[in-house]
C-alpha cells in the first residue's frame, strides 16, 4: 500500500530543494527523519521535505487498516518539479527595468511498506 503526500507551490528554487530531495531517496523513512533533523539547520529545504514527509506517513496512517510505525515505512519516491515563477521588476538606471525572478516548486512523496511488493 502507498500513501502519497503533495506540496505545492513552495515558494523555494527547486534546484536547492532538489539537493535535500536527492539525499532522502530510497531511505526508510525513521532514517530520512535521523538526516532531516541534521540538515534543518543547513537548508531551509530541509524543513520543507520534512513537513510533507511527515504528512505522507500520517496519510498511510489514515489509509492503513493495521496500526504502522515509522520504522516500517520507506520512501519509495520523492521528487521535485519546477512550478510557475513570479516575475518582478527592479528599475535601473537610465529608465531601464531588469527582471527579478522568484521561482516555486512542487514536492510529491510516496511512502509505501518494505513488505508490500506494489
């Protein structure tokens, strides 16, 4: 069984949430939590991945008819993809305008059991 746990337009370059990411793929999800705690310093990324993390486990929790803990799970995939980026303007000199672009990402993480071959 998999529960998926969805983030949308996060207001973070998905180039620097694409580092947290890659570190977290393929891990139990107890030693995903270990690293996240660690990184949350470092990368506000980190604090990101955590939450929706913590939001994929607790819908496996709501879908599975057994009680489960977080040692059973495991990440099974998570990505990021880049989203819409918002556009400002800054003048400059000489009545010039240079555009500043703030870019968003979507994060998907799926959670399954290490039991369950799906």
């Amino acid at each position: 069984m998999q529960a998926v746990a969805k983030v949308k337009n996060v207001r973070y370059g998905v180039r620097k949430l694409r580092q947290v990411v890659d570190l977290m793929r393929g891990k139990s999800v107890a030693e995903a939590f270990a690293m996240l705690s660690i990184l949350r310093t470092q990368k506000k990324g980190a604090v990101i991945v955590e939450n929706a993390l913590k939001s994929a486990v607790a819908n496996f929790k709501q879908k599975s008819p057994a009680a489960v803990t977080a040692e059973e799970l495991k990440i099974t995939a998570i990505f990021a993809d880049g989203a819409m980026i918002m556009k400002r303007i800054r003048p400059r000199s000489q009545g010039r305008a240079y555009r500043i672009e703030k870019p968003m990402s979507h994060l998907t993480v799926v959670v399954s059991n290490d039991t369950d071959k799906e």
